[in-house]
C-alpha cells in the first residue's frame, strides 16, 4: 500500500498538472480543429452527364497593412450518370479560416441520390458514417444554366449582371457570367460603395460551374476551378463503401422540404 | 447424546452460572494497547483513503479537460441572433430565382444534438449557387464564429464550441450551425 506521503505527493502532483492547463483548451481564435465529416450531397440530381476531375481552390486576403494571407484547398471529384457524386477532399481550410497546427484531413463524400444515402469516409479510422437522406425532385427535370444563376444577389436591385459569352476551358465549352453587386456607402458603415464581383464559367454539357472567382473587399479573394476533366464514365467502385469500413449510423438529415 | 457430551453440558451450564470474572491487570493492558493501535491504523486507513480519492479525482479532471471533448457552450447557440433558418433555405435559395429550375431541398431533421438550424453566413450571400456541399463537424472558438460573421453577443462563452458547417464545392462556408 503506497503510504500516506506518497499519495500526498501523487495528489499534489495532480493538482499542479491541472493548474498547467489552459484555461480554455481548444483551437485558438480564427482557426477551428476539423472533427469529422457529417454528410455530403448534391444541389440537383444531375443523370447522364458523368465526369471526374481535379479541384483546386485559392483563398487569398489582403489585410490593411499590407499583410497577405493564401489558404488552398484540393479535392477529387467524380460524377456517374445515374447522379452519384464522390468528393474527396484534403481539408486544411475554409475560406478564411484554417485549420489549427495546419492540420489536413483527407474525407471522402459520397451522394447517392439513388439510395438516398450520404457515406462519408475516413481513411484513417477506416469507418464509414452513412446517413440517408430524402429528397424532392422538382417535376420540371434538370435545365441547363440551372445552377450558374448566381447568388442570392444577382437579381437584386444593387446587381448587374454581364454575359462573357463562351469559352472552352478544360476541354468543356462554358459559358461566363459576371455579376457586380454594390453595396451602397453607409449601408455597412462604409465610407465609399463596396463592389462584389462574382464571376461564374458554366458547363451547359455537364451541368456544373467549372470555375468561378469572387472578389469581395470585406472578406477575400476565392477562386475554384476544375482541372484535369474527363468525361468518361467513372468507375462504379469509388461510388461505392470499400470494404473494411466499420459502419457509423448518422441518423436520417434530410427529408422532402415542405416548400 | 453420549457420555461425554452430557459432561461437556453440564461443565459449559456450570460455567454460565459462574460470576463474572475481571481480567488479571496484565491482560487488561494488553487488550488496551492491542484497541488503541487498531484504532490508530484506522484513522489512518481513512485519512489515506480520503487523499486518494481526492488524487483520482483530480486526475480524472484533469484528464477530462485535456481530452478531446470540447466543452458545449449553450450560451453560444442563444446568442446567435435572429433564428436562424433552415438548411434548405441557406443552399437553395440561388435557385428559387427561377421556378423552372430544377430544385432538391433538404430540410434538416433535428438531431437531439443540434442546437440551432444553419445561420446562412454574410459573405455567403455573393457566392455562387452551390451544385455539391459538404457538412462537416469542427471545434472552434466563439470568437472563430464571429470572424465567420455569425452575430454573437458579447457576453459569449470563451469556451470551444462544435459546430457543423456547411460548405459549397469552392470550399467556401455557406453556413453554420451549433451542437448542443
């Protein structure tokens, strides 16, 4: 039995650890620590239409001394014609903010709106969080331009939007839209009016923005731009949990909206 | 019953009859010293366990607050402000520009770890449409919140708070919304 000075000692000696620790353990301020991914899913059920490639994205700021600041992200995308989406992400930011200790995580999403189901992977636990979600198609099937109508913004009052015509970039004809919103002096406390600039390449053949840039004084710069398209059809595997995967129920997250 | 038995009865009755007997002095301390040193080793005993609890306990705090387990701020999710909306309306807004375009809404189904439903982020609201999000899960202090422009107020929990953030395919937040 351990007599009664040592476990003075080891009581003390817990009490001094417990004073050494931070207050507030976690990431510090701007930064977040990345815990898991929760689900993935598609904005339209896109059939007929499959593709992979590569996506990079720049984050870049300029604060008011000067001081730049880049954050860059990569992923891997794919798409089948029945609609299921797999994207891999390497993780290390999100727009401004970056991981702590510049951490990255390497998650892989899967959408498949045929089962309803979301699977997110993690590579290194190797488990699978799989997570069903319901959705509402809308009757009147996919249109093209569906989704390179901008933000919220771009048919506001304070928004002009300007056609750029037609380019091939990355081996897909795409079709440019810019789109300037101005926030008017003094809306936000500004002194001069702040001009958004969101500027938008559509695929009208596979259905998806290939890039876009947004040049946004308050926050930062972002670009995102596919690379390395192909247009084959991917393989069924990457749409599919490999094995060895310990399953991790997410619950049911989405259900038919009731709009 | 035997013999011996019948004598061992009636020695045993014999000796319950008997006055009691007070211990010789020497016997007596004996006994005296042998209670006073139990007694001793007793409050010891209790003493030391005392310390030893209290040692675990410190280090079962300590490990707590060293581990993984974030500390949930519900301070945090009441001071975000106003309600926030839903999830369907933080992603699907860009497309109800147009009624003909086609439209998958998702509506969150509350968990009875959510705290509030995503509050669509301010410099959201220039991004492009989003064709694939991601949700993702992550620790952050309330003030990463504020830099991410979600209106807290200012007697908000330093604590570390999850939260789930919804992102578009550029990797840009379109949203967010806190576990409880």
């Amino acid at each position: 039995m351990l007599s009664s000075r040592s476990i003075v000692l080891l009581a003390l000696a817990g009490v001094c650890a417990f004073a050494q620790l931070p207050r507030h353990p976690g990431p510090p301020p701007g930064d977040f620590a990345f815990m898991r991914g929760e689900f993935g899913f598609a904005g339209k059920l896109v059939t007929g239409a499959p593709y992979s490639a590569q996506v990079s994205r720049t984050f870049t700021q300029t604060l008011a001394d000067g001081t730049h600041i880049q954050r860059s992200s990569t992923a891997t995308v794919a798409r089948d014609s029945q609609g299921r989406t797999r994207n891999e992400e390497t993780m290390s930011s999100m727009g401004r903010l970056g991981a702590a200790n510049g951490a990255s995580r390497t998650t892989v999403f899967i959408h498949d709106p045929v089962a309803s189901m979301s699977y997110v992977l993690d590579s290194n636990a190797k488990t699978v969080r799989q997570t069903q979600i319901t959705a509402s198609q809308h009757p009147h099937g996919p249109r093209p331009n569906a989704a390179a109508t901008g933000g919220p913004r771009a048919h506001s009052a304070n928004a002009a939007t300007e056609d750029l015509g037609t380019q091939v970039i990355q081996g897909v004809n795409a079709t440019g839209k810019r789109v300037t919103h101005t926030v008017a002096a003094g809306v936000e406390g500004n002194d001069r009016a702040i001009q958004v600039v969101t500027e938008t390449w559509y695929s009208p053949d596979l259905q998806l923005v290939v890039v876009s840039k947004t040049s946004d004084p308050r926050f930062g710069d972002s670009v995102y731009q596919l690379t390395n398209i192909t247009r084959a059809e991917p393989d069924p595997t990457l749409f599919t949990v490999p094995s060895g995967y310990t399953l991790l129920q997410g619950g049911r997250r989405g259900s038919p909206a009731a709009q | 019953m035997s013999e011996n038995e019948l004598d061992l009865l009636e020695e045993l009755r014999a000796l319950a009859a008997a006055e009691p007997q007070a211990p010789s002095l020497a016997v007596e301390q004996k006994l005296l010293a042998n209670f006073r040193a139990r007694s001793v080793r007793r409050r010891r005993l209790v003493w030391e366990s005392a310390v030893g609890a209290f040692a675990v306990a410190a280090a079962v705090v300590t490990l707590f607050l060293s581990g993984p387990a974030p500390k949930r701020s519900n301070a945090v999710a009441q001071a975000i402000q106003p309600a926030a909306p839903d999830i369907h309306q933080a992603i699907a807004e860009p497309q109800q520009q147009d009624s003909d375009l086609p439209q998958t809404r998702f509506a969150v189904v509350r968990t009875d770890d959510v705290a509030s439903s995503f509050y669509p982020l301010p410099e959201a609201a220039d991004l492009p449409a989003i064709e694939t999000a991601m949700v993702v899960r992550v620790e952050m202090p309330a003030s990463s919140l504020q830099f991410m422009g979600v209106p807290l107020g200012e007697d908000v929990s330093a604590d570390p708070v999850e939260a789930d953030v919804l992102l578009g395919q550029d990797g840009l937040a379109r949203g967010v919304r806190l576990i409880q």
